[in-house]
C-alpha cells in the first residue's frame, strides 16, 4: 500500500468554497494519475492541518468524493483511491494509459551467477556480525551529520594496522583516505597523478574498469604486455614515457603472475628515475593458497629507501562482498591537499557508519578471523576447481593463473572461439569471460581463454557446472569440426 505524501496539494482559492476547491484538486490529483490507484490518503486530522482548513471541510470534500467514486473509505483504516475510477473524469487531461503503472520489465541479475568472476562467496559473508555493527552506528547521533571527507579516524587509525601487519604497508592514518570501493580511488589516482593526452601504462590483458577510468580522463593507454607465467616483462618499461603506471603486482589481473622482489625493485627504481607515479592495486592480495604473499610494492620502496610516488589501493570488495563499496588508498604526504580536492568534488565523504562498523570489525579480530576462514573455504575451492577441470578437459585446458584470489585463468588451442564459448555457458546461466575482455583492441593471440570466477560457487556445484563447460565446449568443437581455425 502506497502512502500519498500531500507534496504540493493546495486549494486554488478562485473556484468556489473551500470544499468545492479542495474536491478539484484531489480528483485532479487521481484523475491526471499522480496518486495512483488504491493508495491511501492523508488522514482527516493531518490534511486539515496541512492546509489549514478545518476537520469539517476535509470530511465534507472526502464524503464527495466517495460518493462521486474517486476515493472510498475502508472502516477503521482510512480512505484510499479508488481502484476504478468514475468515467466521465477519465478524459480530464491524461488518458486513461496514464493510470497504468509504467510496465518496468524486471532485470534479472545475472553478474553473480555461477562463476562470474570477481564475486566473493555471498553465502559466507558474515551477516549478523555486520549487521550489528552497522546498526549500532546509527546510535551515534554526531555522526549523522557532516564528517571527515578524508575518513573515520577509528577507521584509518586500525586500518593502519591491518596494512601494516598483513601488507607491510608503509602509512599512517593521515595518510589514508577512505574511497567508494577501488573505483574510486583508482579515478583518483588517475586524475591526481595525469593530465588529458599524458600517458600512462595499464596491463594488458588487465583490469577493464581501470581502462575505463584512463578512457574518462582522456588520458592515453600505453600497453604493458603480460604473458601467461612470465607475467611482465619488466624490459617494456624502457620504451615509454608515461606519467603513471597502473599494476596488479601480487596477483596479476586476470593472468595470475606476481611480481617477485628483485621484478619489484627494479619497478621501483624504473619509476623513481622516471618520475612515475605507481598506482597499485592490491585488490585481493589476503588470498595466496601457494606462498607467502611479497611485501606490497609500496612497503618494499619504504624498506629500500626508493623514492618514488606510489598509491596504494586496497578494497573490501573481496574479503567482505562488492556491494558495501568501501576501499581506501595510502597517498603520500605531500599530495594528500590533492586527493582530498578530488574526492570532495567527486563524492564528498565516504559514509561514516560504514568505516565506523568496518572500524569495529577490525579491531574485535573478526576481519581476521574471516579472511582466514575464507581462505580456507577459497582454497579448497580453488582445488577442487582444479580437478574438475583436470577431469573434464584433461589436456584440453590449461591452467595458467597461480593458486591465488578468487578466479582461474585457462587457455586451449582448439577451433573453440572464446566469445562463442562465453555466450554458449550463458545459456546454462553460466557467466565466463572471454580474455579478449580484459585485453586492448588489436591484441593479437595464437589461443583463447577464459576468467573462472569460483568464489561465489558452491564448492559442490563445481564438478555439476564444468561438465556443463565441457558439454558446451564439445558442441561448439563439433559444429567447428570442418571450419578453419580461427
Ligand atoms: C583488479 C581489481 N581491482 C579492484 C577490484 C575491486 O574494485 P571495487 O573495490 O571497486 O569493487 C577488482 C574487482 O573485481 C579487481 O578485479
């Protein structure tokens, strides 16, 4: 049932008694179909106060309108528009379409089925701790109001030492701003460190959100090739001369390769004689199921006294789910006026009762414990995707992303399009993507591959949904049969 706010009712005072001009105005207000049909109306007592008029005229105007078929009256509950409306009002100024409801074609959502990538088990998200947390907040009546555009201090000071301890994050909590999810700490970063046509480096394959964030700040795309194992290459680096470079350097997005200590200090040194600012993206660096993950590029420039701009960016998207968009970003001292211009021009604060709860659920240890259950629940998945892929595609697929994060890379050299495989799994509402997502425009190939994301499949469904890949593989591999390859 549908309240009717009164909004901007009022008596038009020319046309005759009040009863009369207030009747007009309500039918007008039903007919022209701006108080839809069986919403219930203002009571008598709160109408007469609004506008003003006694109790007596609004009952009067009410009593109208019922016996004129416009409202009706439901004993001991109040009065509501009517379902059917007198005919000979309908033409009044709208046809009768217009008391239609606009027919809005229900979206299914399908970006979380079964193996969309960059999805964390949503089942598993701990609901009733953060509930709680997020309730309690609203208790704390100073921060309704405005708040710090750079962050809840409870929420820097404790994500400072979470960063420290489990990333060896050089920072202090004046040097943290707390972002809307990794998004926008990464067109914060872009912006702050580029001007229009500056050039800066992204992965290739690599984040596609990133591409549209240098595609928004009419900034130009240098490619820094990544190969499957190998990762980058670091030899490309000599060639540009870019203002930034954008990197994925614990898990590379969406190959999988890390950067290893003696690849990240020459990085470093790269940027430091370069004058390059190093925007890295730590996105999911808390599930490593194979070694122990490097030291950020960040910490690593602190520990070797490399001076060089690096922002660094991490999110809650993963540990905790995509939906709650809070992220946060470690900038250097001196460019901190900057990014706090950005932020405020493009945002403003970040909402308070969400650090404010993430700040509690840091501090009480849950965080911890749930990464750590997490990582269990992930790697096993992981494994367990390992095998089903083993059984189903034997030498057919390749893996080739390392046992990290919450997706796997494959590759195969058969005549099996990649973009046609995607659309076929579809149809079993399954979502896989094609590499040529993640990749620039002419990126040439001499394989396909596809992103499997597990973290927001059930680990018993696996083996169920990749003989379903298995059984769309070898349909489109029976209809390439006499066809070239691709
Ligand atoms: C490389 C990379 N960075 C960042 C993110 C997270 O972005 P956000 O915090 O905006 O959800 C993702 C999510 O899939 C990602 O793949």
């Amino acid at each position: 049932m549908i309240l009717i706010d009164t909004g901007d009712l009022t008596l038009c005072h020319h046309q005759g008694s009040r009863q009369q001009s207030l009747f007009i105005a309500i039918r007008d207000k039903i007919t022209q179909g701006y108080w839809p049909k069986n919403s219930k109306l203002p009571s008598t007592r709160h109408l007469a106060q609004i506008l003003d008029v006694s109790r007596n005229t609004i009952i009067a105007t009410y009593d109208q309108l019922v016996a004129e078929g416009y409202i009706r009256s439901q004993a001991g509950s109040g009065f509501y528009v009517a379902a059917t409306l007198p005919d000979h009002y309908l033409t009044t100024t709208r046809s009768e379409d217009s008391f239609k409801q606009p027919t809005i074609k229900q979206q299914i959502n399908t970006t979380n089925n079964a193996f969309a990538p960059g999805v964390p088990d949503l089942v598993a998200f701990p609901r009733k701790k953060w509930q709680r947390l997020y309730q309690q907040q609203f208790d704390r009546t100073q921060f309704l109001g405005c708040n710090d555009l750079q962050g809840e201090w409870e929420f820097r000071e404790v994500l400072t030492h979470y960063l420290k301890t489990s990333r060896s994050v050089d920072v202090t909590a004046d040097r943290i701003i707390s972002t809307s999810g990794a998004q926008q700490a990464l067109i914060m970063a872009i912006m702050a460190s580029t001007q229009p046509n500056d050039i800066v480096l992204v992965e290739n394959p690599g984040y596609a959100q990133m591409r549209k964030v240098v595609n928004l700040c009419n900034v130009k795309i240098a490619q820094l090739s990544v190969t499957p194992f190998d990762g980058i290459n670091l030899q490309q680096l000599s060639k540009t001369k870019a203002k930034a470079i954008y990197i994925t350097p614990s898990n590379q997005y969406p190959l999988g390769t890390t950067l290893n200590i003696s690849q990240r200090i020459q990085l470093l040194k790269w940027a430091s004689q370069h004058n390059v600012t190093i925007i890295e993206d730590d996105y999911d660096s808390e599930f490593q199921y194979a070694h122990r993950p490097y030291p950020s590029l960040q910490g690593l420039a602190a520990q070797t006294n490399i001076k060089v701009n690096i922002i660094y960016i991490g999110t809650f998207s993963k540990v905790m789910c995509n939906s709650i968009r809070l992220g946060y970003m470690v900038v250097p001292q001196a460019l901190l006026p900057r990014y706090l211009e950005i932020k405020d021009a493009l945002s403003g604060e970040t909402q308070a009762q969400l650090q404010l709860a993430m700040a509690e659920f840091i501090h009480d240890g849950h965080l911890l414990r749930h990464i750590r259950k997490m990582r269990r629940l992930y790697q096993a998945k992981h494994q367990q995707m390992l095998q089903s892929i083993k059984d189903g595609f034997g030498q057919q697929w390749e893996v080739i992303s390392q046992a990290a994060g919450l997706h796997i890379t494959v590759r195969w050299h058969q005549n099996v399009c990649e973009k046609q495989f995607c659309e076929e799994a579809f149809k079993h509402n399954i979502i896989v993507r094609p590499l040529s997502y993640y990749e620039l425009p002419n990126t040439i190939r001499n394989w396909q591959g596809i992103v499997l994301g597990f973290g927001n499949t059930s680990i018993d469904d696996i083996p169920v949904l990749i003989d379903n890949l298995k059984t769309c593989f070898n349909h489109l591999l029976t209809e390439n049969r006499h066809d070239e390859y691709f």
